[in-house]
C-alpha cells in the first residue's frame, strides 16, 4: 500500500490517534466566556467606589442574546457570592478578594490594587462559569446580562429584613447548639481543615511579612547606589572601590526587583488564595453542621410532638374505658341474676 494514499487527516501515530478519540462522559466545548476590566473611578459624596465592565459571550439558548455589556461594583459580586451560597450552602463556591487590603502593602484605589482586584474578579467569575451546577444559577444569569437598575429590583425580590433577621437569629441558635452526632468523616474533615487553615495562615502572614522586609530593603538600596555614584566622583583615590560599590548596589537592586515581582506574581496570590478556600471551606463546614443541627432540631421535635400524640391518644382510651356504655351492662346483668 502507498503511504502518499494515506489521508492527511488520518492519526499516524497512537497519541495523535487517542487525541481525537471523543468520550461520552467528556465535557463539551465551553459555551460561555467573561470577561472583567476597564476599570472606573466613580466620587460621590458620600463613597468613592470602583466599577468594573463584565463582558460576556455566549452561545446557550437560555440567554437572550449572544453578548452582554455590564458594570459592577465590587458589592454585586458580594451579593452574587451570597446568593450562591444561600441556594448551594455545601458546594464550595469559588472565594472573593477581601473588600479590605493589608495596610502598609498596597494603598487602596491604587493601581496596583485596582489591577490585582480586576485579575481576581474576573477569575472568580470564570471559576462560577465553569462549575457544573453554579453556571446554570439564574442569580448568575441575572448578574451577567440585568442592568444596574435591573439588578437593583432583583435584588430587592430576595426576603425582608424582618425574614433575614429570623434565619440570623435561627443559624445563631443553632450554632449554639451543636451538633449531637456529627458522623466520622466529617469530624475528621473539619480537624484537617483546621489544622491547614492555621498553617497557611501562618505561611501567607510570613510570606507578607518577606515581602514587606524585601520591598524596604529594595528602596534603601536604590538610594544607596547614586549617593555612592556621586561620591566616587568626589574622591579621587576612592573613585573605583566607591564605584564597585555603586555597582554592585545596583546589581542587587535588579536581583532584588526581580524577586520581589516573583514574590508578589508567584507565591503571595497563590498562598493567599489557598488562606481564601480554607476559609470556604470551614464555612461549608459550619453550613453543613447548621442543617445537620436543623435536622436534629426537627427530629427531637417530631419525636415530641408523637410522644405527645400517644399520649393524648392513650388518655382519651383510658377516659372512653370509663364511661364506656359497653362496660356497664355485665354490672346490670349480674344485679339480676343475684336478684
């Protein structure tokens, strides 16, 4: 058989053969793409705030057209979180960036900061799109396609505060409580999540703490080098080890750059990150914990309410026993007979 016969599209070889094969249960292409940026300043007065455009494309017949224009504030990606976790309270739902920096790291509505934020929300939302059961919310519809007054009204369609400050009051109670029996495994999930929670903690606080030594370190060396370029230039029999020194300085400032930007690209985010989902996952936990407690409240009830029931039931048995027509005729017979 000739090989220029071959097709060009046919796999020539096992790899290029097991790349086109198509399984059942693989997921099919992706229909839904967002993205976050063009950041803007808004002032007013009484807030200064942030909005960011969240643009999306898609091919899913549920939406009503195939691209969307919106802005965002940083509180509607809150509510969106929210809701989230109100309608799947044991799923973990992919974490938020504080509404809070770290004081002394980054000056807040920085651009730094503004950029930092802009790369977290747009993977956050990208995480939601792509989770198999968080995409399909209507709450995630209605964030990516309403307008800022249409997701005002959706927004005020969830309880009332009067409803808000019972479920409060009720989680509260529960939490109280506790949880009877909380099977095995989860105890033994919630111990190692507590355990990885205080030493990535403890890891990102120390990583913090690097990076804020590295980043004085680096602005005292960049002053360090042009005073002492200056002053080779002063002192004639001093003018080469002052310049060595001067070069050197700035040798180390370059090194030092270079580390820093990977501290702050490579290592801060994806610790702190891993701080974020210890923290969705202790709250998952806790949620689990509150229906498993809601639960047991609703059985320890229950069973109450049957005991009270067989009770009832017994003392009305008993009373029927008493005045029973049934149980005064043999007395009557007997009379007669004696008679």
């Amino acid at each position: 058989m000739d090989m220029n016969s071959l097709s060009p599209t046919m796999p020539t070889s096992p790899l290029s053969m097991i790349n086109q094969v198509k399984f059942e249960d693989e997921p099919d292409l992706k229909d839904l793409f967002i993205t976050v940026d063009d950041p803007e300043s808004h002032v007013t007065t009484i807030e200064t705030f942030i909005t960011y455009r969240v643009a999306t494309q898609t091919s899913r017949g549920e939406f009503d057209s195939s691209e969307f224009e919106v802005r965002r504030r940083y509180q509607d990606f809150l509510w969106l979180k929210g809701k989230l976790e109100e309608a799947h309270p044991t799923l973990i739902i992919p974490p938020l960036p504080e509404k809070f920096v770290v004081k002394g790291m980054v000056e807040r509505f920085s651009d730094d900061f503004i950029e930092t934020r802009r790369r977290a929300l747009n993977k956050f939302l990208n995480r939601i799109a792509d989770h198999p059961t968080l995409t399909f919310s209507e709450d995630f519809k209605v964030f990516l396609t309403a307008q800022a007054g249409e997701l005002s009204s959706h927004k005020k369609q969830g309880p009332g505060l009067l409803s808000r400050m019972g479920q409060t009051v009720r989680a509260v109670a529960l939490s109280m409580r506790g949880v009877r029996s909380r099977p095995e495994e989860f105890t033994e999930m919630n111990d190692f999540i507590e355990t990885f929670s205080q030493k990535i903690n403890l890891i990102d606080k120390i990583s913090q703490r690097i990076y804020k030594e590295e980043r004085e370190y680096f602005d005292e060396m960049k002053e360090y080098g042009p005073i002492h370029a200056l002053w080779s230039e002063s002192e004639e029999d001093l003018a080469d080890t002052l310049g060595g020194v001067a070069s050197c300085l700035d040798r180390c400032c370059q090194a030092t750059e270079r580390r820093l930007c990977g501290l702050s690209e490579a290592l801060l985010p994806v610790v702190h990150e891993y701080v974020l989902y210890s923290e969705m996952l202790m709250g998952v936990m806790r949620r689990r914990d509150h229906i498993q407690a809601e639960l047991e409240s609703k059985a320890e009830a229950l069973t109450y309410k049957k005991a009270d029931t067989d009770l009832l039931a017994l003392k009305r048995s008993a009373k029927g026993t008493k005045i029973s027509p049934e149980m005064s005729i043999p007395s009557v017979e007997i009379s007669r007979k004696e008679t």
